[in-house]
C-alpha cells in the first residue's frame, strides 16, 4: 500500500514517482505525485483516463506532451491540465532530467496501478515499452478500466477483449495488483 513520501522507480521507462498526496489523505478526492524522468525517458502507452482529470506542473526541465491532437513542451513554471476523457502521453523532451507535479482528480484506482506497473518493471516482468505480457495486462486493464484505457479501439471493444482475456490470465494466476515474490529462507525448527 502507498503511503505519502514512498517513492517508486520504473527502469525500463525511466520515470521516479514521489507520492505528496495519497488518496487515503485527501478521502479519493485526489492523487498528488512529484515525478522525475530520465531523459529519452516516457509513459508507457498513450492512454485516456475516463473519469479523471491529470494536472501537469513543470517544477524543471522540459516535458513534452501530446493531449488530443495537441503536441507541445513545457518548462520551468508552465501547467498542462488534459480534462477526463482527453488521449495523452507525455515523455521527457530535453536533455536533462524533468521533474513536475502531477495532480490527478479524483483517485480511484490510479496508486494501485502506479504501484503495479512499476514493481512488475523494476522484476523485469515488462517489454521495452513497460507493458506487461498481454495476459497480464488484460487481468490488470479489466481491474482498473475505469482509471485507465486506451484510446483505440473504443471502450466496448476493450471490454470484449478483456472478457476473453482476463479469465485466460486468471488462470495462469495473475492478478490485478502485482508484488514481488519474495524467497525466505526456511528457519530449521530447533
């Protein structure tokens, strides 16, 4: 569970998120995180979150971002808000490290797919791209439809895939949420 001040890494993306706010503190009103990418460093998939509003506050450095049809960067002091229902990604667009503040309203499930996504990264358990295996990915995807999908194919067609997916990737034992198999040693019983 994520708690104000842990902070996540994903490698394969180069993105580190610190989280100011968890929904636990602000009732689901919101989710407040610092995030730092490494140059060349990108969101896994352009996305659209249905029901969310993303705010985006360059504190340094220069983030690109796509939100509809619209590309652009931002630096030091400039705000991007993409409206719920909006398509976009956003990635690293300078040579240095960018950090800003992401506000996202209301909650929802958005932690717990944070916290999956970059655990199942940091185990090697994604593609160059982030993305899980599909299998995977649709037990996931089903779980947090309402945080997250993909622009295309529409939300019916999503959901059709995942309804034969998701049971196929059950079956093979995933899970919604991910977190890392851990080996303890046996104590031999004195």
């Amino acid at each position: 569970m994520i708690r104000t001040g842990d902070t996540i890494h994903n490698p394969v993306t180069g993105e580190r998120i610190t989280f100011r706010a968890t929904s636990a503190d602000t009732d689901g009103k919101a989710v407040v995180i610092e995030c730092a990418v490494q140059p060349d460093g990108f969101v896994a998939a352009r996305h659209v979150h249905p029901s969310q509003s993303e705010r985006f506050a360059v504190i340094d450095g220069t983030l690109g971002i796509k939100t509809g049809k619209q590309k652009r960067t931002l630096g030091r002091g400039e705000v991007a808000v993409v409206e719920q229902g909006t398509p976009h990604q956003f990635w690293n667009a300078g040579k240095d490290e960018v950090r800003f503040v992401c506000e996202v309203r209301p909650a929802l499930q958005f932690e717990s797919l944070l916290e999956t996504m970059f655990t199942l990264a940091a185990d090697g358990k994604t593609n160059r791209k982030g993305m899980p295996n599909p299998l995977r990915l649709a037990v996931i995807a089903r779980a947090h439809f309402d945080t997250v999908r993909l622009p295309h194919p529409p939300a019916w067609v999503q959901r059709a895939g995942l309804a034969l997916g998701t049971p196929l990737g059950r079956a093979l034992g995933y899970r919604s949420t991910y977190t890392p198999e851990v080996n303890v040693p046996a104590i031999p019983a004195t």
